[in-house]
C-alpha cells in the first residue's frame, strides 16, 4: 500500500500520520472510506492494538484524538460515527497529483517505524519530511541540520536522535562528508541522505555534490579518553548495552578510535608506569555487529568533542 501526503499541508504529528494511512486506505472507486478504529491501527502498526499495553494504548489515543482534530480543521469529513466506527467522505482522501504535490510513502515504512521508534508519531511525520526533500531523480539531498530545525521545529538533538533511529531501522542512508569548506568559515559539508535502498545513489550524488563546493578535508574532533571509558564499561558488562543499538554505536566510536591512533601513536602515563596507547580489541564485539557496521555503516560517525587528535596526542590514555 502506498500513503500519499499533500506536501503543502499544515498538520501536527500526529495528524500527519493519521491522514497517511487514511489516504492509503481510500479507493476513489468508492467515494468514502468505511473503516474503524481497529482497521486503522492495524494498517499503520500490521497487529491489532490492545489497550491493556501502555505503548498500544497510547497509538490508539493518537488516532482518536487525530481523527478528530482533521475533521475539525477541515481536512477530512466524517460522514457518519458510531461508536469506534467511521464512514469518511473523500474530502482531503483524494490524490491528484496534477494539482499537488505529494510525498509517497509505502506502508511497511510506517509499520516499521510504529514497532521500532520510541515516539512513533513524532518520527513518522519527521520522515514523511525528510522524505519530501530528497532529490527524486538523483535520490540524495543534503539539507544542514540547521535548516531542519527552523523548517520542523524540533531541536538539534531531536533530529540526531530521529536520524539516528531511521539509520537504526535501515530505512535512510546517511553518507557524512569528511571535508569542510574551504571559505574560511571551517564549516562542514553537510551530510547527504535519501533512502536506503538507493545507498548507491546516494554515495555517487554525495560525491558529486562534494566536488560543486571549494572544500578541504579535516581531522574530525574525538574525545578518545571518553570512547576508552565507555569501551571499558562495555568490557565489564554495563547494563546499558544491553541495547543493540548503543552497542553498535560504541563499536562505530571504537572503530574512529583505533583509526586515529594511525595519525602516530599515543603515549603517556599510567599507574606511574610510561605506557604506549593500544588499539582497541575489536573482537569482544560479536560478529553480529562487526557484520552490521562494516557492511552498512560506511564510514563511522563524526564524534564532535572536545579535542583535536593533535591536542590528545599527549594525554594520559587509561587502559584495561
């Protein structure tokens, strides 16, 4: 099933993804839409929702309140209502693409975002506009995070956070540029994404976009000490990677770790003792993950911290 979304539409979260899966269940060979509240859930999540689990209950809330909040601003009607079950007129249904612009998702996208993500709602809408600004003959785009704040009104850490999860469920691809413009601001090259099944795509648009702009390439900023404590708590079996996902994220700082101690080793002090910096054993990963990254992954991500490579060359690095 494909969703249609009226780019120029001003709804909420919640309504965003509300007024996606209605589209998708529409059939202009109708004129209306008979369908209820457990037919909706269904579609959007693929299982019927139980109000007896917080996290079902609380998708099932969206919808209602949703449904309602459409109808009245006007976007949709509901022709008749009975208890949890609706008949909705074709307003704001229908899709003619002739007049408007539409972004087109596909269902299982949802669906995997209303099993995965911890705010469903919220990171549907952010994908449906995320999609909206890629690229459809090239399949890439490369819009600052900056501009995602303005435009969406989320905040810097939200959209790394959603980004980060849509990485997470391999539903974006994101290629990170290792350069920064060369106009004397040092800013860097914004990232370039699209979807991930057009990965290819995106890494050749990526480099071409690359070479439209005066660039340098750059040494990116790592807290090594800190990537060395949280290797360490990993090690010794903290709680906290009992996460899949954080494991990864560890492994992908782990891999910049060892990267940068190629630049020229790392000596100091420890326990009295002078000792050369080690790289990082990397098969106390599981091959699981090693396979992820390194099939996936691309490079890893840039860690913006405190210190250069150059300024930790002389710090103290704590082994286990």
């Amino acid at each position: 099933m494909k969703l249609f979304l009226d780019k120029q539409l001003n709804t909420n979260d919640k309504e965003t993804a509300i007024l996606a899966i209605l589209n998708g269940m529409y059939s202009k060979k109708y004129n209306h839409l008979s369908t209820s509240m457990n037919l909706i859930g269904y579609e959007m999540t693929g299982k019927f929702l139980k109000t007896s689990n917080k996290r079902e209950r609380t998708i099932i809330d969206g919808i209602k309140g949703a449904i309602h909040s459409l109808a009245d601003k006007g976007i949709i009607g509901i022709i008749e209502k009975s208890n949890d079950n609706y008949i909705f007129s074709d307003k704001g249904l229908e899709v003619n693409s002739d007049k408007k612009k539409f972004v087109v998702l596909e269902q299982w996208e949802m669906q995997c975002i209303f099993e995965k993500a911890n705010k469903p709602f919220n990171v549907f809408s952010f994908y449906y506009s995320l999609i909206g600004t890629i690229n459809n003959q090239t399949k890439e785009w490369h819009m600052p995070q900056d501009e995602m704040v303005t435009l969406w009104g989320y905040g810097k850490e939200t959209v790394n956070d959603y980004l980060e999860q849509l990485e997470n469920m391999k539903l974006i691809y994101v290629y990170r540029h290792k350069k920064r413009r060369a106009n004397g601001t040092y800013y860097k090259l914004n990232n370039s994404y699209g979807r991930y099944c057009d990965k290819d795509a995106v890494i050749a648009e990526a480099l071409k976009y690359s070479d439209t702009v005066e660039c340098e390439d750059f040494v990116e900023k790592l807290d090594r000490r800190a990537i060395k404590l949280r290797y360490n708590a990993y090690c010794d079996g903290a709680k906290k990677y009992n996460d899949p996902a954080a494991v990864i994220a560890l492994y992908k700082e782990c891999l910049a770790y060892n990267k940068s101690l190629k630049y020229k080793p790392v000596e100091g002090y420890y326990d009295g003792e002078y000792k050369q910096g080690e790289l990082l054993d990397l098969t106390v990963f599981s091959d699981e993950v090693r396979n992820e990254v390194d099939d996936n992954w691309g490079e890893p991500n840039s860690m913006e911290q405190d210190f250069t490579i150059e300024e930790i060359l002389d710090m103290p690095v704590m082994s286990k």
